[in-house]
C-alpha cells in the first residue's frame, strides 16, 4: 500500500509559483513606487470586491477577524448584547464578539454544515442583537429562513464571509446579506494574499463611513481626526498583488467546483462518508468550495491510511468547535456539532490539484474501506 504520488493538504508555495512573473512584476512596480499604506492600489482593489459582490462598500482593513471586531464597532454593540454565531467556526466569529463587548452564543449546524435556522430562534434572549452565520467551505447559509427569525425577532444579521467570496444564495452573493459581512484574504483562503488581509463589505453608507475612520486612527479623507480609530490597515503591496489574483477569479472558482463537483461523482455511494452538497444539487446555492468537508466512519484511521498514501488532510480548527474550547466558555446546545467533530475531516482542494490527484484520493478511500469494512462498521 505504498504511496505512488504525493498529494499534499495545502501547497503555499504554489500560491507565488503558479504566475512567478506576474506577481514579480506587481510587487516591483509597487516597491519602485515606494506605494506602501493606502495607494491607489487599495481604492483599486475596493472598487473591484465591491463591483464583484454587487455591493455599495467594500473597506479593505489587516485582517478578517479585525473585519469583525471593527464590524461589531462600527454597529454600536452593547456590552452584555449576545451575537449568535455557528460553533462549526472558527475561534474568530466568537473572538469579535468578545473583543468587541458583546457575548457570542453557540447555535448548531444543520443542512450544508453552516448554521442551521431552528437551532438560532433556540439560542434568542432578550439580550440577543444579531445573528451571525459563517458562510462555511464556500457555501451561504439559508439566509432567508435566517432573516425571517431575524424580522420575527427585531435582529440584525452579520456575516463572517471569510471563506465565502463569490458563493451565492439564490444570486445574492456572501457577505451583503446583513449590516455588514467579512472576507478573509488569508494565504489558503480562495483570494488568498502574501500574508493577512481582510475586507468588511456594506450596503450602509454610515457604517462604511465609520469603518474607513476606525481602520485609520479616525481620520477623515482630509487627514483630521474626527473619532476614535485604530490602525488596522491592508498593506497596500497585499492589494496589488490580489488585484493580480483578481484576474483568474473566475476560473478558479470554476476548478474549485469542478474538484468538487469530482469528489462527489468518486465518492458517491460510499456508506460510510457523508459528502458535503454537490455543486449542482440545488440551484439556489453557487458553493466555492473554499474547503472539500466530509463525515467519515472510521475517521482517525481513514486520514492514517491517507497519510501513508502521501495524502494530506485536515480536521477543521484543529477538532475544536466553539463550544468545545473550555477556557472561553461560549454556551451552546449544539449536538449535531458533537456528532460531527468525531467525524469530519477535509480533503486536498486547492489549485495545484490534479484532476489524477483527485482520483488518487478518491481511490485511496475506497481502498481503505474495501480493506476496513468490519473494523469500520464496528
Ligand atoms: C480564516 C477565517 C477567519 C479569520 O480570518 P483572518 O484573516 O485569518 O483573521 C474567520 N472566520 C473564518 C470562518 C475563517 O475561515
């Protein structure tokens, strides 16, 4: 059972190899300029995301979580007010909470592994503001069953849309749904920079307005102080270079959900795995796929198996839900997440994939339950 190839979970140096010269250019052009903090090609780049979301604003700040924090800021959250969030996230969603005074609550996951509606109108109080749905592995949560709890409830909802660029519910794209949504440019994320980068997109000409001061010590366009402010600035030599990754976005969601849209047709059938939805199960949902997430029997012995085979993956956030990190404390009744984090794991998606990669994984996994059967079912 050797390994024949390797096929490895992340290749962060294929981020500069895949365009060496393209890239070597951008970043000259943007150092022989001597163009570091706030240049033209950060308005480029914000007038880009906001024409490819279809949204008023996009303010490009350091970093997705900071997005967040400076997000929750800009809306005023009150110390004590409760944001329900997702516990199949990242540390982050609740961490802005947190930093920002509020208290972030656990609901469940439900269809599509992202937030599941019922579970939220549970986890209301009378303390609750806003209800903040991950838009998770590349795909929107059911925002229209999220907004009429929100409408029935008198909330607001936010959206941390780190791994959600360019994934659509019913054409509306991630992250405009709410007051404002979140992009991560994070290395591995889908536009992934040199480094950290992040955006908060809006369709509130007030809460742009705040998040352009915050992001920059409070100072008007005029360089006066007018409000509180933070530095929490996106390099502007990062927005060159995804002015440059801009370019392919499109095909590159096209391959991300063509591996997939692979997976699936390799995997189906398998009893023992529970495949995320395909990318033409249901046309309200145009999914991105920033991750391949799956259920699998037998998990801790299926990714052994994998790595023998060269075969790299990964369990989200480390196996650790929100709800699971004792020292913060964030309450939830969250089954469904229980059962799954003894189950999931995510398989290689990223651009330097094969379509041979992916039948070499697909292959592997079913070998090992051809091999496994009774030690898996048992
Ligand atoms: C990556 C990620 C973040 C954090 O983004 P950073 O840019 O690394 O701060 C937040 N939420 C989710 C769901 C993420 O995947």
């Amino acid at each position: 059972m050797g390994a024949t190839r390797t096929v490895p979970f992340f290749n962060y140096p294929f981020l500069f190899k895949s365009d060496e010269q393209g890239l070597t250019e951008v970043m000259l052009d943007v150092v022989h300029r001597g163009a570091y903090i706030l240049q033209r090609d950060i308005d480029e780049f914000e007038a880009r995301l906001a024409r490819f979301l279809d949204v008023r604003h996009a303010i490009s700040v350091a970093d997705g979580t900071n997005a967040m924090l400076l997000g929750y800021r800009a809306m005023d959250l009150k110390p004590g007010e409760e944001v329900i969030i997702c516990s199949h996230t990242y540390v982050a969603t609740a961490s802005a909470v947190h930093y920002a005074g509020g208290v972030p609550v656990c609901a469940d996951m439900g269809h599509g592994w992202t937030l599941d509606p019922a579970s939220v109108e549970k986890a209301i109080t009378p303390r609750t503001r806003a209800i903040c749905p991950t838009q998770l592995n590349g795909r929107t949560a059911d925002m229209d069953a999220l907004q009429a709890i929100a409408d029935r409830h008198g909330l607001v909802i936010v959206e941390d849309a780190a791994q959600g660029l360019g994934s659509r519910y019913k054409g509306r794209a991630a992250g405009t749904f709410g007051v404002w949504g979140t992009i991560s440019f994070y290395p591995a994320k889908v536009l992934g920079c040199f480094g950290d980068g992040g955006a908060v997109v809006t369709n509130d000409d007030g809460i742009a307005e705040q998040l352009r001061l915050q992001r920059d010590h409070g100072r008007d366009a005029e360089g006066k102080f007018v409000a509180w402010g933070t530095n929490c600035r996106l390099d502007n030599l990062q927005a060159a270079i995804m002015n440059r990754k801009f370019d392919t976005y499109d095909q590159v969601m096209r391959r991300r959900r063509e591996i997939a849209g692979l997976y699936d047709e390799l995997l189906r059938g398998l009893n023992a795995l529970e495949l995320p939805p395909a990318p033409d199960a249901d046309p309200d949902y145009f999914d991105i796929y920033q991750n391949y997430e799956l259920a699998a029997d037998g998990r801790d012995a299926l990714r052994d198996y994998l790595k023998q085979k060269g075969i790299g993956t990964l369990i989200q956030w480390g196996g650790q839900p929100v709800h699971h990190i004792e020292p913060l404390g964030v309450r939830g009744d969250c089954p469904r997440v229980d059962r799954f984090f003894e189950r999931c794991l995510m398989l290689p998606l990223n651009m330097s994939l094969t379509d041979d990669d992916v039948r070499y994984v697909a292959a592997s996994i079913r070998e090992f339950y051809s091999v496994n059967k009774r030690a898996v079912a048992g």
